[in-house]
C-alpha cells in the first residue's frame, strides 16, 4: 500500500499496516528476493528484489547525516529524532545491493541508485 513490504504481520497472519519498517529487514528482502529470482530463474522473484531495492535508497536514506535510518514509519518516513544509522553507511548497503545484483545473476536490478 504505502511502498516497500509491511513492517510486521501477527502470528495469526494479520497485517500490521501502521507498524514500521526496518533497514535489516528490506535488506534481508532484497538479498532472500534477489536470490530467489537466481536460483529459480523466476522475474516475479527479481520485481520483488527491486521493490525492496528502491525502497530502501528512497525512504532510508539520510540525505542530510549520510547512513540510513533503522527504522521509517509505515509512510516511509523516518521517525522523528531519529538519529541515522552511521554503521550503515551508504557503502555498505550499496555493497549489499551489489552483492544480491550478483546473486540474481543478473543486471537487471534497478541501477538508477547511482
């Protein structure tokens, strides 16, 4: 609905729809997506991996410390005072990105973060 994938889902299978979304968790996506589209030879897989990819360098990023934020509310946005996430700097989650590209077996990962 609002980007991305849902920040939780209950143990019942209910959508959390207003909870947040994390960093390790559209990346864990994009990595697990990216591979599944390698290995099963399946484009569903690989628009999958990119949706993950486009929402974390579009709603993760801070533009304005360097590093991505942890957490965004279910908006996308980041939570307010929230200091970002250093230890994650941008090359680090690029290195990420590149290293589920090369599991995909593909260059077909959106590469317009550049």
């Amino acid at each position: 609905e609002q980007g991305g994938f849902y920040g939780a889902i209950s143990n019942d299978g209910a959508v959390e729809r207003q909870a947040p979304k994390g960093l390790v968790q559209h990346s864990r996506l994009l990595w697990t997506y990216a591979n599944a589209a390698r290995l099963l030879q399946d484009d569903a897989y690989l628009k999958l991996a990119n949706r993950a990819f486009t929402y974390l360098l579009e709603n993760f990023v801070d533009a304005q410390h360097g590093g991505f934020f942890w957490l965004v509310d279910a908006a996308g946005l980041a939570w307010r005072g929230q200091v970002a996430a250093h230890q994650w700097r941008a090359p680090r989650v690029k290195r990420l990105a590149v290293f589920a590209k090369i599991h995909a077996g593909s260059q077909r990962l959106d590469r317009s973060w550049r």
